[in-house]
C-alpha cells in the first residue's frame, strides 16, 4: 500500500429517520443538539472527510437538509441495500480506505477510529478489514469498521445475501475470503456490555442525562466508559435492552 499521507481516507455513516423502534431518532436532541450532529461533528475531529448514505425515503429529506446545512456530500439509496448506497458514495468519492459507521452513536470516538485507520495502513495490505467488534471489548457506541476500496468493491460484487446487502460487511467478516485479515482493535477493559446507542426511549434518556449532565461529547470512549461503570444506575436505564438483530 501507499505511504500514509497518499491516502485518501473517507467515512461514510448510514443514517435514516425510519427506525421501527424509534423513528426520527437521529434528529431528537440533547443539549441543544441533534444526536446526528454529536455524531457528525465527532466524526470531524478525525480530519477525514465524512459523508452520510441515507435513502430515497421520503422521510429522509430531513437528513438531506441535515447534510445541506452542514455542507456535507450525502448519496440517496435504497433502504435495505446498504451496501449499495455505500458503494455509490465511493463512486463519487474515490475513496482509498473506507471507515463504516452508523449514525446511531452520538459519542463515536475519533482517537478511536484513527486508531483503526492506522493498523490499516501499518498492516500494508488491501486485503485487511479492521473493526473493535470481533470480540467487542469497547461500549456498544464507538463501533466502527475500516477497510480498503478494493475489500468495498469486492463486498459489492460477490456479497448477494440480505445480510450481506443490509449490513455491509458480512461478507468480509463472516463468510470472508481465506486472503482476507481480519484484525480487531481491543482494550484490556471488558465494557462490550455497556450501551451508548441510541435505538429506543431508554437509549436516549442515557444519553440525554450523560450530554446534560456528564457534558459526554466532550470526553472521550475511557472517560465515558468510566462514568458508566462509576455510576450502575446510569447502566441500568438500558441494560435490559437487546441489540436488533437486523
């Protein structure tokens, strides 16, 4: 691969209003804040260019205004075919490394995914995914995933499966090629448990007391984690919520 500085590193975060669980989510605020510009302006502090895949929907026209707004290059798309809409950003944008993230994490964790971005690079392979999910070691909240234009193109072509289509990278990580690395960014903590997504009620009352109270979108995934496992009852506002399968 390329010297570090020759690439050109771009993150694409997935946003739309329909949220069966708890629609317009992205857009409900918090300290005088929607959740997707904590989002947007966390993702900005990585110097990377960040773009947003929402669909075609109707409902999403909110979105596209978010983006006009904020002067960021947004692709409409299907949406159960994901991966598709992310494809259609790197048309147009030519990525070299692509960082998935999905605009349910308001406190995403910029050291974080530059962290990922650099074992990509260091790794000197186009065939290497990146991810702090596989095991997770981080709160649910800071995902993200990292991999090369070569890996999303390929993803595009040969992943045909639903899963495949609606949640991007299945077929690098799970039914993946034997070229293809796989390497996961952990931490000696164990807080995989903890939950700082927003996909119901419960989701943003946390996180609506950890902006307002904790001022959280200033602190970084350690101090955040650290408040959570410092306070249980923070913990137990979500804890009995389940992670959607799709």
């Amino acid at each position: 691969m390329a010297e570090p500085q020759k690439y050109k590193v771009g993150i694409i975060t997935q946003a739309r209003m329909t949220s069966t669980r708890l629609p317009g989510k992205v857009l409900l605020t918090a300290g005088g804040k929607s959740m997707l510009q904590y989002h947007i302006d966390r993702l900005q502090q990585t110097g990377y260019e960040v773009t947003i895949a929402t669909t075609i929907n109707k409902e999403d026209d909110a979105i596209v205004n978010f983006a006009l707004q904020q002067n960021i290059f947004y692709s409409r798309g299907s949406e159960h075919d994901v991966l598709a809409r992310f494809m259609q950003v790197q048309r147009e944008k030519k990525f070299d490394i692509i960082v998935r993230v999905t605009s349910d994490c308001p406190f995403i964790d910029p050291q974080l995914i530059q962290q990922g971005v650099n074992a990509l690079i260091h790794s000197k392979s186009k065939r290497t995914y990146v991810s702090n999910c596989f095991p997770r070691t981080f709160a649910r909240g800071f995902d993200f995933e990292v991999f090369s234009d070569e890996l999303l193109e390929e993803a595009f072509l040969k992943g045909q499966d639903a899963e495949d289509r609606e949640h991007v990278t299945p077929y690098l990580w799970k039914n993946k090629p034997e070229d293809i690395t796989l390497q996961n960014i952990s931490q000696t903590e164990q807080n995989g448990s903890l939950r700082i997504t927003i996909d119901t009620s419960e989701d943003f009352e946390l996180i609506q007391l950890l902006i307002e109270k904790y001022h959280a979108d200033h602190l970084s995934h350690r101090e955040i984690e650290t408040i959570l496992n410092d306070h249980p009852e923070l913990v137990a506002i979500n804890s009995h919520v389940e992670q959607k399968k799709n």
